[in-house]
C-alpha cells in the first residue's frame, strides 16, 4: 500500500522553509499531491502561494526541507541534471507571462527550442499552431503579438506554451485573475478539458472560489506558514479554522456554493 501511494504521489514537500530576510513564509510546510488530481491552492496574501509553485519548479531555493517532482529530489540539483524532470511539467505563471516582443507562436516554441535545439522550424511552427488551437485560441492568433491579444487571449496563450512539451504535471498561477465571470468560467472548462484528455495532473493557485468549487478535487490550504488541511471542499467545511470558515463560508463563498448547485458537479463532468 504505502508503495502504490509513493507512485501516485507526484509532488511530495515535507519540511519546507521559505524566507526572505528575517520574514519566514514557510515553516514546517507538508504537502502531496496526487497523480491525475486538480489540487486548488488557496491562501490569504502572504501566505506564499506563488512561493510554494516557485519552489517546486526550482525558482526558489527554500532554506529547509525536501520536494520530489516524480519521485526525484528538485533541490540543490545541476541544471542538467534536471532536464528530463522539467521536460515532464509546464507552468502558466500569473498574466501569461509573455515575451511582448515574439508573437504567440515564438513565445510557444520557445520551451521546445530549449530542450529541442535544432528543430526543423516548419515542424516548430506546425507544433505551435496546434498547441494555440488546443488551448481554444483561432488559429490567426499564432502570428499576433501579446500587445494584439485580450487579456484571456493573452492567457490561453501562456496556456499553449505551458503545454508545449506534452506535459504531465500542469501549473497554474492564478489562471482565471483579471477574467470576467464568462471568461473564468470558460477557462475552468478548458482547464478541466485538457485534464480529462491529456491525463495532467494540476496544480493550481487561485482566489476564485468558483474554481474551487467546478474542477479542484482536493483543495490545499495555506495558513500559519504551513498546509493547515488538504480535503475536498466538504472536509474543509468540517473544520473550525477561522479563516477556513471565514472563506468558504463568507458571502462570495456562499454564491460560490450557489452557482455550483446550478450545474454538473466534476465528477459528472468528467464521465
């Protein structure tokens, strides 16, 4: 039993500390996260949601503890020897995070330059125009700039790029930030799509309780410089933190719960 947990565990954090100067974010941090789950990371500001992503990805070298992306230790290791893990994830950082002066296209081939140097540019482009469609993007968006895109347009595009090597594990920061509800609620749908149809595993960070509520099967929280409950949004419920109860329970999460009883729950979607 305790192996078949250890292979269906992809993400694996134990200990983590995180600081800057003498402020410390996290102390003590423990978290798994599960193959082929959407994890929803929620925290107050300056709980270190993005900090804890960063960390995984190996954008921030914490002071204490261990992290395993498939069952290989991320810390402390060569540049080179990490290829093949980062070959294996995709990120979509907080607004896209596009390069202004490439068009969507470029900003898309760039990761399977990087671990694919020598490509014929013909099959880059045609790897590009594919992956701009996936993500629901016309096909006339791949030659436009991020300065020619809307803001979702600009995150479906950071999308296509974060799937650009066929990944396994998904990260996304914030995904649905700065989306009107129609545009939100579209890139849940899309995300829970693409999850469904190409096996990712998802870590996601968000604020958007509607979110939370249409595709997370499980839900992390951050508090107290630590993961103080992991659960399905009925477990978090069950617990008496304050600032559990004050989120779930406050008058956006309540028209959360309302907008969620209006339509398919997950699991239901996902058949």
């Amino acid at each position: 039993m305790a192996r078949r947990e250890q292979e269906d565990t992809i993400i694996r954090v134990r200990g983590l500390r995180n600081g800057f100067g003498e402020q410390i974010v996290h102390d003590g941090l423990d978290l798994d996260v599960r193959r082929g789950e959407i994890l929803g990371v929620v925290g107050g500001s300056g709980t270190g949601k993005s900090v804890l992503m960063r960390s995984v990805v190996g954008l921030q070298t914490p002071m204490e503890g261990t992290i395993e992306v498939f069952g290989e230790n991320t810390i402390g290791r060569e540049e080179t020897d990490s290829i093949n893990i980062r070959k294996r994830w995709g990120v979509l950082f907080q607004g896209g995070a596009l390069f202004s002066t490439l068009t969507v296209s470029e900003n898309v081939q760039l990761p399977i330059k990087e671990f694919y140097p020598g490509l014929d540019a013909a099959l880059l482009q045609e790897i590009a125009a594919y992956k701009v469609v996936m993500t629901g993007l016309p096909a006339n968006a791949a030659p436009k700039y991020p300065s020619e895109l809307s803001g979702g347009m600009k995150k479906r595009a950071g999308l296509a790029r974060a799937l650009a090597l066929d990944p396994e594990l998904l990260f996304l920061d914030e995904p649905t930030a700065g989306l009107d509800p129609i545009g939100a609620a579209a890139f849940d749908e899309l995300t829970l799509s693409l999850q469904k149809t190409l096996g990712l595993t998802v870590f996601l960070i968000t604020h958007d309780l509607d979110s939370l509520y249409a595709i997370c099967d499980r839900v992390a929280v951050l508090a107290d410089k630590r993961v103080i409950a992991v659960g399905t949004i009925d477990e978090l419920l069950a617990l008496d933190h304050p600032w559990i109860q004050e989120y779930f329970n406050g008058p956006r999460g309540r028209a959360a719960v309302a907008s969620a009883g209006n339509k398919p729950a997950p699991e239901d979607k996902r058949l």
